[in-house]
C-alpha cells in the first residue's frame, strides 16, 4: 500500500516518531505502524489531521505526485519563509536559469557563413527528424552536374 510508504517518508522527512505522529493525530502509535504497513487505512477524520501533521498535500500522501527530496523541501521551506520581494527574485532567477538550460538543450553546430570570412560563423538549428548536415531543398535547386 502505497500511502502507507509515503506516512512514513513525510513522518521521518519531519524527523517524527511514530508516538509524535499519533498524538497529533489522536491514535496509538500501533496504529501509525499499522497505516505504515498498510495493514489499515486511517479513517477520514485522522486523514484530514495527517495532512496537518505531516505538512502534505492529499497528492503527495496518496502518491499522485511524487514525493519532494530532503533538499526540495528544504528549499520550500525557505522560500514560503521568503517575503514578496524575495519570491520575486527568486522567481526571476529560476526563470533566468531555466532560459539558459532551454538554450543549451538546442542542438547547434558551427560553420563558415561566407566564403572567405574567416571568423564569420552562425549557428545552424537542428530541424526535426533531419540531420544537420542535410542540404534544404531551396539550396540544392541551382547545383548543375
């Protein structure tokens, strides 16, 4: 069962015991092992106080979406902790980095714009399902042989 992985991951990301997790939730802490194991499900009232306990969302329980990292969460942290204008630059970073990464996930390649130029280069996009190193069609039109 896999909510039963997930209560223990978010329970030990909390560095929580089980005792902890049970009186935040009102249970024994056999049933917190129990809901680890997945031998029983918690009712909807202890479920709408897990969430709370363990700072989750009913996705992240339920393993709709995956789990974050130590260090993703870690960073949330910080950035809800962050002000308005602090979010603001952060945001602003990401958006910088992630421009970067796009650019680098581009395939180009460096060649000769014109004869004779020697420093004179551009850089050639990769069209789809084409190599790079193929002609357009428009180029080969003129070529007599």
């Amino acid at each position: 069962m896999k909510i039963g992985n997930n209560i223990k991951a978010l329970r030990l990301r909390r560095e929580m015991t089980q005792e902890a997790l049970a009186l935040r939730l009102g249970v024994t802490s056999s049933a917190v092992g129990n809901y680890e194991r997945g031998v029983s499900f918690p009712k909807d009232d202890v479920l709408e106080r897990l969430f709370g306990a363990l700072g989750c969302t009913p996705n992240e329980l339920f393993g709709a979406e995956e789990l974050l990292t130590d260090e993703e969460y870690e960073l949330l942290e910080k950035y809800r902790a962050l002000d308005a204008h602090g979010k603001r630059l952060v945001n602003a970073c990401a958006e910088i980095e992630l421009d970067r990464l796009a650019e680098e996930d581009e395939e180009f390649i460096a060649v000769a714009a014109r004869k004779g130029a020697e420093k004179s280069r551009v850089k050639l996009k990769k069209r789809a399902g084409k190599s790079i190193r193929e002609l357009p069609d428009y180029y080969n039109k003129g070529d007599k042989k």
